[in-house]
C-alpha cells in the first residue's frame, strides 16, 4: 500500500486497514468496503479483549471454551444464563462453594475471560493477595488510592475466600472494600467454605454477618459436589 493511503489510515485512526488491504475478496466496491471495515472493528474488538484480559491478571489460561466441553454444571444451574453474563449488567454476584478440586476457579476464570471479550473490565484476586495489598497500601496511606482503581471495573473476581484466615486489619479492609462495590459492581467468590463458617475467616462475628450479607444480597450460589478433579487426574495417570 502507498504511503499516502498509509497516512490517511493513522489520521482516521484505523489500525488495521493498512495491513489486511490485499487479504479482502473484492466483488463490488460497496461489498469490499463492507468486509474491510467489518474486519478493522472484529480486529480491534480482538486487540480490545487482549487489553481487558491482560489488566485481569487471570492466574490461568484456560478459557470458558475449553471448559465447557468438558463440565458438569451442577443441576440445578441454568449454565446459559449464566454464561451470558446477565448478572454483570444487573450487579449481581456469584458464589461458587464447595470442596478442593471442583472446578471453582475454572469456571470463575472462565467466567472473566468471557467477560472481558464482552467489553468488560475486570480484575481477578487472589483473596489472601488482595488484602496483603490493601494492608500495604494502608500502611503507605495509599488506601483511596488503591480503592481509585477499581472506578471503572465491572467484574471482581475474588479466589480462595476463606482459605487464609485474616488479621484484624485486613479483614476490616476487605469488608470495607466490598461495602465500596457493593450493588455497585458483580463479584464472584470462590470459597471451600460454607457462609456458616465465614466467621471462621473474619473472627469478628458482627463484621462476618455484615459482610455476607452484602455479598448474598444478589447473588447466584453454586455449589460443586463431587470428587476433586486433581485427584481423578492422578488417579487416571497412575492406572
Ligand atoms: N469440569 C472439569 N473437567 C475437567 N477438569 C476440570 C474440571 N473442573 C476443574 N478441572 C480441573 O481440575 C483442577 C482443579 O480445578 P479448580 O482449580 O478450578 O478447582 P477449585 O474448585 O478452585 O479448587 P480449590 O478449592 O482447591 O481452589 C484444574 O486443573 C482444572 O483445570
Ligand atoms: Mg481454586
């Protein structure tokens, strides 16, 4: 392409059309210029979803695709609802429970890459991660700062609730935190815990209550039974 058609491609902004403009079947002007813009905006909706999913910081790559081929919903779950993410318009939550190994922060994970390659911004955490940050930046006097941040964010996915228990400190900031988003922006949490054993994390019963009932306020819970996919995994490898 010439320098020329290069220069007007930078001032309209189009990033793509410059490189795919030989790769288009042409059949009439109206349809090629059709299919070339078509694909100027698939390609940036593309480069757009890479953006969201890199700010994520997803701790895995296994996407909602390849998951789903394989999963096994729980029953009663309208899995298609879900997947289409309704509940992020409506800022909604999602709580998945249940035993080491079944699948939570698959489908979490799962959940967030799909989001972000609809336009969404998310972030991923683990728990025990986001309230050693919310302590450092506390220490720093930088807790606004950090709480700034998540202004533009739709999605929190919050992995491994209940795992690590909390200092005094960092529980009330994450309770803090939460009370920030709350009917404000979608959560999923991921949790080895029952909301009766909460407490467990937060020592501080009041603070317990207060927060769970935040989170189930408009929440969709999911609970996974079953054995842990980790341990069929290596028992189907030693056989
Ligand atoms: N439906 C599934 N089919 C096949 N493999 C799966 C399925 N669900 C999960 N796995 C695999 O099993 C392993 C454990 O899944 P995952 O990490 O999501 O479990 P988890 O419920 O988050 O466990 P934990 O409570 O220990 O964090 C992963 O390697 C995952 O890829
Ligand atoms: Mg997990």
């Amino acid at each position: 392409m010439n320098s020329e058609l290069k220069r007007i491609c930078k001032t309209l902004r189009l990033a793509y059309v410059a490189d795919i403009v030989d790769t288009i079947p042409f059949e009439n002007p109206e349809q090629y210029l059709e299919s070339l813009l078509h694909r100027e905006l698939q390609l940036r909706e593309e480069a757009k979803a890479e953006r969201l999913i890199k700010k994520a910081r997803f701790l895995s790559k296994k996407t909602l695709f390849q998951w789903s081929e394989q999963v096994r919903f729980p029953p009663h779950i309208d899995a298609k609802e879900l997947c289409e993410l309704h509940f992020i318009n409506q800022h909604e939550n999602v709580i998945l429970t249940g035993s080491p190994g079944t699948g939570k922060t698959l489908l979490a994970t799962g959940l967030g890459r799909k989001a972000c390659q609809n336009g969404y911004e998310v972030r991923f955490y683990r728990v025990s991660d986001l309230v050693d940050t919310l302590e450092r930046v506390w220490k720093e006097g930088k807790l606004q700062q950090f709480r700034n941040k998540f202004k533009k964010v739709d999605l929190i996915i919050l992995d491994e609730m209940g795992y690590i228990p909390f200092s005094k400190d960092g529980a009330e900031l994450l309770f803090q935190l939460i009370s920030d988003w709350y009917e404000q922006k979608s959560l999923i949490i991921t949790s080895n815990l029952e909301f009766s054993q909460w407490n467990r994390i937060f020592v501080d019963s009041r603070l317990t209550a207060a927060l769970v009932d935040r989170v189930i306020h408009h929440a969709h819970i999911l609970s996974f039974t079953g054995d842990s996919y980790r341990v069929t995994h290596a028992l189907s490898r030693q056989k």
